[in-house]
C-alpha cells in the first residue's frame, strides 16, 4: 500500500519533470525594460523521418540559391518564405541509431533507443541556458493521437537536462493553459487553477516538513521532490507578477480545447499556446515534437485514415498522405513566422531574431542508418545563418556539428557538441561549426 510520503514523491516528480527543470527567478523582458534583444529558437521535430526528396528542389545536385527554382509540393506552403529558408542535405546521425528514432539522442547526438533514459544533455536545453532568462527556460509540446495525448498528457523522449533528466512535453492543451494563463482566467478554468494552486502550496509544506524528520542522507533525495513542487508554485507567482502583460498574449479558448472533433484540432490549440509563450516571453526556447518522438501520430483531421508505426512505412516522395502532412507541418512553420514577424522588436520584428529548426527524430526514414539526416532552417538568427539556399554536404560530419554551431551563434563558442575525442575520430572529419551555414 502507498503511504503519504510515498504519494508525495511520486506527485513531485511528476510536477518537475512536466515543468522540465528547476526555474529560475525573472521577468519577461517587456516588462523589465530590458534594451537586449533577445534570440529565440523553435525546434520543430517530426517523426517516421524526413525524406530529404520531399525538401530538395528538383534538379538541385549542388549547394546554391533557392531563389529561381520551385520549392517541392510537400513544403510548398513555405514557398513565399524561400529567402529566410535554408535546406540542409548531408549531415549523418549515424552514431545515434535513429531507426524508428533515435528518441533523445536526435536532439542530444547520442545513441538513443526507446526507454533508454538521456545520456547528457540535448541542444535544447543547452541553449535555453545561453539565451535570456525567461520565467519558464524551456517549453516542449507533443502532438499525437487523441487517444495518446489524452492517456499520456505529459511524456519524455526528446529533450533532457542532463544525464537521466528527461524534460517532459505538454500534450493537453487544457492542462498547459491552466499552468500559464490559469491565473488571469476566468470561469471554471480559474477556480480549477486556484484549487489547484492551494493544494500544490499545502503539500509543498507538508513535502518539506516532513522531510526534515528523514536521515541527512534521505532529505537529500527527498528535496529533489520537495523542490518540484516550488518549482511548480514559483512560476505560477511569476506569472501571476506579470499577468496584466499576460492578457495581451493568452490565447482564446475555444471548442477546440473542450469539444475537439480531430486530434488536429489540438495539435492547432498547442501549437497557439507555444506561440503565445514566444510572443508574450515567456521562454524563448520551444521544442515541438510531431509524434512525440515515438513511432506512433495521427492526422485523421487532414483526412489521413492512416496512424502510428505504418506511416513509417511508406515512401514519402508522392505520398499523398505524406504531402498533407508535411504541407500542414509547413503551414505551421508559416504560421509562426507571421506571428513572430508582427511583433515589432528591436529595428526589426521577432522573427529577425529567432530561428527554427526543423529535421525528424528519425534523420531521413523510419528505419535508418542515419548516413543522411536532412535538415531545414527558417530564419537567421539575428544575422547568424545563411539563407535563401541549399547546403550539400558530404555526410562526414554529424548533426552534432550543427547544434555547435547552433551554440557559437548564440555566444557561446563550441568546437564539439556531446562527443568525445574518440567518438569523434569515428564519425566527424572536422571540428567546429559548420562554416558552410554560418553567414
């Protein structure tokens, strides 16, 4: 039988891993005053693999301008946006074992497998680090069938803190609403967020005093517990702290969130709520996962009777079903450029300075080796990026190079990423950021 300090426990691990990772104190930058200009990233990651036929403009052997030629049918709704889009074709994942995915190892660039817990650190969190500190680090979503997301609100397969520290995705938009914009609600969504408020401060007070009666060696262990739920009650403060700024940004809710008639119905409503946690800045770091990482997904609302592992199975090129998928990934990718790009910043908008990255948890297929593992980009990165062309690399040098450089145009200057002299000999022929798409 669970007794009372075993139920705590549990609780408190699920409330820090759903919020990632220890919070940390601070204002959105709006309401500072802050003259910095922030940088933001989005990683947008889709599972069952990226076939790089269904990115490369037809004809294109070469590295070259994307300007003349006619982006492919999957990605056409990116077509107006063709000079902010940089295609990437030849870094390899082969050190991940991306067949079926390579779970936290796509964004970590380790060997990854299902259930293996994170060897270190993904790109990621790593940035959310360097970039300007938000009230909340880190933001991850995870789109998936209704069922799944429904079951498994909250999951771990794509981004870490560190070693055995996955960070979990936010897959019901109703529960991720509630933990950022409960406090400037109204209604049943208010008091459920105040209920919810109350409970969370009373067991985080019975959580630490009842840890002071442990050994010294358990309260160690237990605080980690303890700590999940000051996490939780921290940011929700923070965030009452700015809520008249908050107003501004929340999204409206709608049937979507209660009456769903589609999964895609939710995915649009995530989707809106990690815009809105870009824009009002609440992070500026936000990991989407499409299929959350694993082998499963469904898009009945674009009309794809098709779900889970058999869509892996398919060949991309010319796959209907593979078209209205990625055309709505692409829409997506559209849709937040235009709501970065109307928010005025600095000399310029947001979008100026963020940059999306979208690739598979799985490099080109579902079963892979992972010798080519397509990527593309939309945006600079405040000037950092190449665009309005296509990269062909050699495939000798692996996606970890890319998240160096990722690093080095964020500031902090990075001659390998999650690898080793030794892993390196192996699988990466240079050292480095990849001169080849920095501007």
């Amino acid at each position: 039988m669970l007794n009372r300090r075993m139920m705590l426990q549990g609780m408190a691990t699920g409330v820090g891993a759903a919020l990632g990772t220890s919070l940390v104190p601070g204002n959105l930058l709006a309401a500072t005053g802050s003259q910095t200009t922030p940088k933001r990233i989005i990683f947008f990651m889709q599972n069952q693999g990226f076939d790089p036929r269904t990115c490369i403009p037809e004809g294109m052997k070469r590295s070259g301008s994307l300007a003349k030629v006619k982006l492919p049918e999957p990605i056409s709704p990116l077509e107006p946006y063709k000079d902010r889009l940089h295609i990437i074709n030849g870094l390899h994942g082969l050190h991940t074992s991306p067949s079926h995915s390579a779970f936290f190892g796509a964004l970590g660039g380790y060997r990854g497998s299902d259930g293996v817990p994170p060897a270190g650190a993904t790109i990621d969190y790593e940035l959310s680090k360097i970039l300007p500190q938000t009230l909340l680090p880190h933001l991850c979503i995870g789109m998936d069938s209704m069922e799944n997301m429904s079951t498994k609100p909250t999951i771990a397969t794509l981004s870490a803190s560190g070693a055995g520290q996955p960070i979990f995705m936010h897959s019901n938009p109703n529960h991720l609403y509630q933990m950022l914009y409960g406090g400037i609600a109204s209604g049943d969504i208010r008091r459920r967020h105040e209920a919810r408020s109350n409970i969370f401060n009373h067991i985080e007070q019975m959580a630490a005093a009842e840890g002071k009666a442990l050994p010294i060696a358990d309260q160690r262990r237990y605080g980690q517990y303890v700590q999940g739920f000051k996490d939780v009650n921290g940011l929700r403060d923070r965030l009452d702290s700015v809520a008249d700024r908050l107003r501004d940004f929340a999204p409206e809710v709608d049937s979507r969130y209660t009456s769903p008639e589609f999964e895609t119905d939710w995915h649009d409503a995530l989707l809106d709520l990690g815009i809105s946690a870009l824009t009002s800045g609440i992070t500026n770091t936000l990991t989407i996962g499409s299929g959350r990482g694993e082998i499963f997904g469904a898009w009945k609302g674009l009309g794809v009777e098709q779900q889970g592992h058999n869509l892996g199975h398919m060949d991309q090129p010319g796959n209907p079903i593979w078209i209205k998928i990625r055309q709505y990934n692409s829409r997506m990718l559209v849709r937040i450029m235009e709501q970065l790009e109307s928010i005025p910043e600095g000399s310029g908008t947001m979008m100026d300075h963020t940059l999306i990255v979208y690739t598979s948890n799985n490099a080109d297929k579902q079963h892979t080796s992972g010798a080519n593992w397509p990527v593309m980009l939309l945006g600079n990165f405040d000037g950092a990026f190449k665009t309005g062309c296509f990269t062909q690399l050699d495939g000798k040098r692996p996606i970890n190079a890319l998240y160096a450089s990722l690093l080095c145009a964020a500031g902090q200057s990075c001659d390998r990423f999650n690898m080793n002299e030794k892993i390196a000999q192996k699988f990466d022929n240079s050292i480095g950021p990849l001169k080849e798409v920095l501007a």
